[in-house]
C-alpha cells in the first residue's frame, strides 16, 4: 500500500482528496476547513470549491462508533480537531514567512541600487562644481596675463562701485555644499598614525628665514604655496619635490597667500599691495592697491570671482579679480580698529573679520555691509578665523591661548578649547569635508570635528608654526614654520 502525506500536515490522510488546481494531496476535513475561510488553494492561491476536490480511494480499516463526549477518544477526538488547527495555522505562516522574505529582498535590492545611484550623482556634481570653478575665473582672466611683467597692471581705490546681485553661490549648491563625507576621507584612527615623511628648508632665503603663510592649490593638493620673510612666494610641487615658480615683486615680507588654481596665486604684503600672479610666466599680472596699510588677509569667493581683504588700516575691501576693480570698501567706524583677519563663508554670502581688539564680527549681506553679529570672549588680538565646510560652525583664535566654537545657527559659543599657558595660535584650517580641525602655532594639533577630541600632535618645527593645510581627503597633512621649512606628513 502506498502511503501518502498530506500537503498541509505532513501526516498520512484518513480521508485523501486531491486537488485539481494545485495536484497536491490534502486531508478532506483539513482542506474543507481553509477552503470554508479563504476559498483557495493554500498552495498557490487559486479559487477552489469543494465540489472540485477528488477523493483518493484506500482501503481503510472500519472506523468505529463515534465515541461520547465523556469518553477518552472523545478527548482524542477534540485533541485532534485543535491539532487540525495548530496544522491550517502553521502553515499560514510558513507562506506568510516565505512572502515576507522575498518582499524584504526585492526591498533591499532597490535601496542597495539608489545608494549607489546616490553616490554616483554626488560624485558627478561635486566634479562638475569643481571645474565649473577652475574654469570661470581662469576665462576672467585671461586678458590681463597679457601684460607683460615688467609692466603691471596698477588698480587704485577709487569710487566705491555697487556690489551685483549674483555674488552668493545658488540655493542648491549651498543646500548640498559639505553634507556629505567623502569615502575616500581619511579615518580617525589612520590619521593618529600620520608621521613627518618629508621636509624641504630650501624654499625660502636662509639668510632672512622664516615661511609666512602657506596655501594649498584646491584642484591639485600636490601644489604648495608659501610665502616667506625673504618677500618671495614660491609655488613647490610635493609629487615632484622642486619648485615650479618663484614669484618676486613686493617689497616687504609676504605674511598672506592665496592660491586659486593651478597657474594664478595671490598673495599681500605690508607694503598695502595685493598680486596677482602668472605661475607659468613667474610674473604678476595685476597690483591691485585697495589699503593704505599693511595687509593682513585674504579671501577667496566661494564663485571664484571676488576677492576679500583685511588690513590694519582698518578697512576690509572687496574686489572684482576679472576687471581688478575695489568694488567696495568699509570701516567700521563704531570700533576704529586694525584688522587682522578676514574670511568668507563657504556660501559666499557673509564673511567675519577679526580685529587687533579681540572683536570678531560677522558681516552680513555684502551689498547691504550690515553686520549680522559679534562674537565676544576673546582677549587680545585676533590671529585667525576659520568657516567649516558645512557652514555651521566657525573657529576663531586669539593670542589668549584658546580657540573657541561657535555655532553660527544659533550665535553661541559652545566649544573653548584651552591650550597650554603662553601657546601662540597662528593658523585654524578645516579639511575640505568639515570632519577635522587644525590648529598650528607653538605645535600642531588636529581634533575631530563634533567630538573636539584631538587625535594628533606635531613638534617637528623647532620654531613657530604658522600654517597648516589638508590635502585631498586628508591623505596628508603639510606645515610650515619660522624654522624655514615646510614639512609634509602621513601615513
């Protein structure tokens, strides 16, 4: 005799009965019962009646009366009926079980393909934006690199000119600027690891030593650019290890450079000029004079078209890099104080300045000069200022041995970092993706951005420190020093 077992039950049928929908063998009392509630086929969820099913003749041993309620096969009878339950149950939520699986796979699937559509995009306008502004200052100008060198194009203050009204950036690039870390972006953990792997004290004059300012290319992290107490900058490229350019013509020490793209730098000087700089010609294309005093910062525009300057003659001036036009110029008056920084916001609409005061202000919109706030609580000068890349938080220092946060959504100071007696801040920097921050002066110190936990520590200049940069997804680190050296780190 063969023996059968039933699709529901996995247990030999008392009464078989076939189903012509799905060709699988149920028992009779068990399939009448789902078909009673679901009207179905439990296998494959086809209609089926009753009437369609097929009852399997066997031979089967003659049953016996049924027994009374008082009985033991009464309870055997009522313990059958609940295992009859127990069965129908079971196996709806094995094919519940079954359907879900395959729903949260298919679900998973989808969210793996956005993810990666997502980066991708992200990849792609973060490119695009990236040569969109290398190429449109690069166009702006092209016509004054025709100068010759020996005759420079000199810009005077003049009339204060009417600021335009495309100066800030697009609300779609300011809503996605510096919201995403990068995947290439160094780790925590690798970057406490990061050792000197080179340094080169030949840049400058060792006569008159000492690097003043130091700036990284944004396109290229492989150029450096310093500027020394010698009055030369010096464009060096790390991947090669020699200098591409030497840049003379101020006539005073070079404490602020700016590089822009990879063949026009700025710089300033003491002697109240700003250059504008042809790499490959070594020659300056433009002077634009826009102070009557020493110079002490530079900013570029998030655009690439406007250049912002501090001096301590106590104003900030805002110029047009393509025409070399001083498109305004301010004082605050209510202060009447030398300035001794300045700095744009990533999204080009606001910038801060800093003053010899210990006064940290936050100039709203450009067209309008409004101040938005001031920041107290420092004491004594102003030695830099720094926008993180998300555009919510700003690093400021002092010769107060501190450096403070702040949070520009709301206004307030709510990080102080207190460095040892007597530490002389000379430069904040924030890496390209906002995760870390740098402080270089009497040493050099990278913290973690949100945690403010410091992970790494340099004293390999033996005189003070005065700038610091990140490359390329922090991949590696670069200083430079009073000790005439600028020294390169990482793993």
């Amino acid at each position: 005799m063969v023996r059968m077992k039933t699709c529901i039950s996995n247990e030999v049928p008392e009464h078989p009965c076939v189903s012509p929908v799905s060709n699988q063998v149920f028992e009779r009392r068990l399939i009448e019962k789902y078909i009673a509630e679901n009207g179905t086929d439990p296998v494959n969820g086809q209609p089926l009646s009753e009437e369609q099913l097929i009852d399997i003749k066997v031979s089967h041993p003659i049953r016996p009366k049924p027994p009374s309620s008082t009985s033991i096969p009464a309870i055997l009878k009522a313990l059958q009926d609940e295992w009859d339950a127990v069965m129908l149950h079971s196996f709806t939520l094995r094919q519940q079980l079954q359907t879900t699986r395959q729903e949260l796979s298919h679900a998973l699937y989808q969210h793996d393909a956005a993810c990666r559509v997502i980066a991708r995009l992200t990849k792609e306008v973060t490119a695009a934006r990236e040569a969109l502004a290398t190429l449109k200052p690069q166009a702006g100008l092209a016509v004054p690199q025709a100068v010759p060198a020996s005759q420079p194009m000199t810009v005077g203050a003049g009339e204060s000119m009417e600021v335009g009204e495309q100066v800030g950036m697009t609300p779609d690039i300011i809503q996605k600027r510096g919201k995403t870390v990068p995947e290439e972006l160094v780790r925590a953990e690798d970057l406490s690891k990061y050792r000197q792997v080179a340094s080169h004290a030949g840049l400058h004059s060792a006569s008159i030593p000492g690097i003043l300012a130091l700036d990284l290319c944004p396109s290229d992290t492989s150029k450096v650019l310093t500027g020394g107490a010698d009055k030369n900058v010096v464009v060096f490229d790390k991947n090669a290890e020699h200098i591409i350019a030497t840049l003379k013509g101020h006539t005073r020490k070079s404490p602020v450079c700016l590089f822009m793209f990879q063949t026009v730098v700025f710089s300033a000087s003491p002697d109240s000029t700003i250059r504008i700089w042809s790499v490959p010609n070594s020659s300056c294309i433009q002077v634009v004079r826009a102070h009557e005093g020493p110079v002490t910062g530079l900013s570029l525009h998030a655009t690439g078209d406007y250049l912002l300057s501090a001096s301590e003659d106590q104003y900030w001036a805002f110029s047009d890099i393509q025409t070399g036009r001083i498109l305004t110029k301010v004082a605050d008056e209510s202060s009447a104080c030398a300035l001794t920084c300045a700095q744009f916001h990533p999204d080009g609409l606001i910038f801060g300045t800093g003053t010899v005061d210990s006064q940290i202000k936050d100039l709203g919109s450009l067209k309008e000069r409004t101040n938005v706030a001031n920041f107290p609580g420092h004491s004594g000068p102003i030695t830099s200022i720094a926008f993180s890349e998300n555009g919510y938080y700003l690093a400021t220092s002092a010769d107060d041995s501190s450096v403070k946060l702040w949070d520009l959504r709301k206004l307030k100071n709510f990080k102080t970092i207190q460095l040892d007696d007597n530490y002389e801040v000379k430069s904040l920097v924030f890496d390209q993706s906002g995760t870390y921050l740098a402080v270089a002066g009497s040493d050099i110190r990278i913290y973690v951005c949100k945690q403010w936990s410091e992970v790494l520590n340099f004293t390999e200049h033996s005189g003070i420190t005065t700038g610091v940069a990140f490359g390329q997804h922090a991949q590696f680190l670069t200083s430079s020093g009073m000790d005439r050296s600028l020294k390169f780190y990482s793993l």
